[in-house]
C-alpha cells in the first residue's frame, strides 16, 4: 500500500506540476529616468481568480556563469512592478532582472530581461532653468539631472551636455527656426543676442554614445538688457520735446493767438486806408455814398485830426529864459531838470500835450508863457525835489 501511494505520488506529480504551472509574467518592461529604474510587467489576472503574487532577482551579468545568488529585489509583491531604485547597480554595468509569478504554492517560469542603466535608461532633461539678462545677452544656468542621491548624473555620465535652442519672440514667435548651441558647461552665455529682446529658451540633457537625448525643458523667456542706443535716446529726447511742445507751448500759443485776434479787432494796430478814411470822411451833401458820420461837424472834426503835423519836441521848445542872464550853470541846470522832469514826472507830459495839441490851431508856447510855466515848474520842483533844488530856485 505505501508502495502503491508512493507509485501514485511519482506518476501523478508531473502531472500536477503540469497542471498547475503557471503562466509567465509578460512584457517586461523597464521605466527609467537618469539612476531611477522600475520593471515592469504585464499579468493577465484572468489566468488565476487566486492571489498572484510575484518576485523579482537581479543579478550581474558576469556572475551568471559563475552560478552566484541572485539578489532578491522584491519579494511576493503583488504589484506588478518592482523599484531597483535603491540596489545601486552599477551605472555602467549590465545586469539581468528576472521575475516570477506564485500562486498557490506553484510558481511560474522565471522572465529574464537584460538591463544596462548606461545603454537602456533613459535621460532626463535639466530640472532648472535659469536665465539671468547679461548685456544685451542671456546667461543661461543649467542644473544637472539628478541621481536618485541628489547627486549630478554628470558623475555617471560624464559626456553628457546641453543642447540649448533659443529663439526671438518677436522674430520667430513660435520656434520654429531657433539657434542651437551645444555646451557641457552649466552657464552659458547666449551668442548672437540683441539688446533689448524677448528670447525664449528650451534645453535638452545629450549623451551621444548610446545616442540618449532627453525631452526638452519648459520654455522660458526673458528679455536681453544692453547700452540704450543713442539712436532711441535722441528719439526718447524728440518725443519728450514734441510731449513737452504739446501740452505747454501749444495752449500758450493759442491763448496768445487769440489774444492778438482780440486786439487785432478790437483795437487794430493797421488804420484803414487813406482813401477809404477820405470816403469816410466824405461829407459833400452830393455824394450818394453811405457814410458813417452824419454831422457836419463831426465830420470836419474827423478831417482835422488827419491833419498831419510835424511833431513838436519837447525840448527843442525851450529857449533860455528872457529874465536877466542867470548864471550860465543855472541855465544849464534849469534845462537839465526839464529833462529829467519830462523822463519822471508828468509835469511836462500835460505841457507837451498841449503842445502837441497845436496843430489844433495853437501856437507853441511862447516865452512869455514860459516864463509863467517855469515859475510853476520852480515851485513844483521845490515840493518835489530835495534842498540843492530849492536853493537854486531861491537862487533863481
Ligand atoms: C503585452 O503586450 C502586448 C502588446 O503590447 C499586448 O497585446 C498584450 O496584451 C500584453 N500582455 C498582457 C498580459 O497584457
Ligand atoms: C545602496 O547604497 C547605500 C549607500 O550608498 C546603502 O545605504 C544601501 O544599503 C545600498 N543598497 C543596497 C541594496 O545595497
Ligand atoms: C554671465 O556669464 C559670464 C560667463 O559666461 C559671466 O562672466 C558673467 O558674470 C555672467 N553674468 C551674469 C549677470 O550672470
Ligand atoms: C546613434 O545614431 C547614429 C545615427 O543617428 C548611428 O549611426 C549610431 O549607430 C547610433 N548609436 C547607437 C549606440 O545607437
């Protein structure tokens, strides 16, 4: 009997084992980006209703044939995932993953996939940006791609480089020809820049010997400073002029316009012609013409002040005194003060209306009458001016 359970046993464990092998894991695949590195795989849960669960072991590649341990990564997970993150393979070195999948108590086929970080994971584009306005240039400063440590993927890259496309929003606003510059280093100074210009930036991480090239960075924009030409000065000058030339010069201009269009009508600076003031002034009961002045009188009166006169001067009016011959310097000062008097005072000013007034018929003064005006001047001038004068008028 234990013979023939054991009988049983032998013949029916391939069997079971048959019956019970599960199907692989599928379509290994591994998400990398810089030394972050997660495998992944399909499972058709339809396959079990159980729970599946999967494990997953690496091992270096040349340790295979030495038949090594293989280093548990994730054990039993139920994801369909495993992070290699933190197993700190070697950059550079290659490695084979292997997964399975359990489920009660029989366990599938292990799936290999070979995975060399240095060849097969993928690059990421700079974390940070940072352009700074140098001049009429740009600074660019470009943060490495980081490790899973924080550290620079520099450290295992060490080609890697920057591949900088920069465009002018004002001359290409979409990017669609932008200028490309190639650097390893971390700032960058912008070549073939304008002063005073929007420029956008893009930057992609590019490793060429396993042709890695990362996806590119956000845009961002910033504008050039530089010198201001002198070209815009002069014309920031000319606008402020003609600013400047508008909102003073103009309103005064026109106020002052139209203080001259006032005056201009109300008192005309330019008389009327000689011949339309004679038509004007027209007053033969014959003439049919429209006139003005009706009176007679008035008339004439009009026509007498267009008499023409020759102007009186003043000074030449005074002849020396008729008395006895007064010192010649009294003489001298008595003329001096008329002078002085016709400057300041208006003491003269009545006496040369009146002379002025002459072509009205009167005579110019005579001396007889002067001699009556200068007492008066005498004693005006004696109110009016200090102690010399009324000592020379008592003089006098
Ligand atoms: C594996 O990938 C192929 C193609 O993408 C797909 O048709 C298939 O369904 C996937 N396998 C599983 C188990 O999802
Ligand atoms: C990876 O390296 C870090 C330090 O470099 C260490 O703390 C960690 O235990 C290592 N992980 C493995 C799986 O060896
Ligand atoms: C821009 O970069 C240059 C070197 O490329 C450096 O000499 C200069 O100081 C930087 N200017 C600014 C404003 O960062
Ligand atoms: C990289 O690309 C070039 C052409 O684009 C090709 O000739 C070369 O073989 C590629 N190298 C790798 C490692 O794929």
């Amino acid at each position: 009997m234990n013979v023939g359970f054991a009988l049983v046993l032998l013949w029916s464990l391939p069997i079971t084992s048959v019956l019970a092998e599960l199907p692989q894991p599928q379509n290994l695949t591994l998400l990398t980006l810089n030394t972050q590195y997660v495998l992944t795989w399909d499972w058709d849960q339809t396959t079990t209703g159980n729970a599946v669960t999967f494990t997953v072991e690496y091992m270096a590649k040349y340790k295979m044939k030495m038949k090594k341990d293989w280093s548990l990564v994730c054990d039993r997970t139920t994801h369909t995932r495993c992070d290699f993150t933190g197993s700190n393979l070697t950059y550079i070195g290659t490695y084979m993953l292997r997964v399975r999948a359990s489920a009660d108590g029989v366990n599938s086929h292990w799936v290999c996939i070979e995975f060399c970080p240095d060849k097969n994971a993928l690059l990421g584009p700079p974390p940070r940006v940072e352009l700074a306005p140098a001049g009429n240039q740009l600074n660019v400063t470009i943060s490495d791609p980081l490790t899973s440590t924080q550290g620079s993927m520099k450290k295992h890259v060490i080609s890697l480089y920057y591949r900088i496309l920069y465009w002018s929003l004002s001359d290409d606003p979409q990017g669609l020809k932008p200028k490309v510059v190639d650097s390893s280093n971390n700032l960058v100074m912008l070549p073939e820049q304008e002063a005073w210009t929007w420029y956008c930036v893009i930057i992609q991480s590019r490793y060429d010997y396993y042709n890695k090239t990362s996806g590119y960075t956000e845009p961002q924009c910033m504008q050039t400073e530089g010198d201001t030409p002198y070209g815009q000065i002069f014309l920031y000058f000319l606008v402020s002029m003609v600013v400047c030339f508008l909102l003073v010069l103009l309103p005064s201009y026109a106020f002052f316009r139209f203080y001259r269009v006032l005056k201009n009508t109300f008192y005309p600076s330019i008389q009327l012609p000689a011949h339309i003031q004679e038509y004007l002034c027209d007053s033969s009961p014959g003439s049919d013409m429209p006139r003005l002045l009706t009176a007679d009188s008035e008339a004439e009166l009009c026509c007498d002040k267009l008499t023409i006169c020759p102007e009186v001067v003043l000074l030449e009016i005074h002849l020396p005194p008729p008395l006895t011959a007064p010192p010649s310097e009294l003489e001298q000062d008595s003329g001096r003060h008329i002078r002085q008097d016709s400057g300041d005072s208006g003491i003269h000013s009545t006496e040369g209306g009146s002379a002025q007034q002459g072509c009205s018929g009167r005579e110019p003064i005579r001396t007889d009458q002067e001699v009556d005006s200068w007492q008066t001047l005498a004693q005006v001038k004696m109110e009016e001016m200090g102690r010399d004068v009324i000592m020379k008028v008592q003089y006098f």
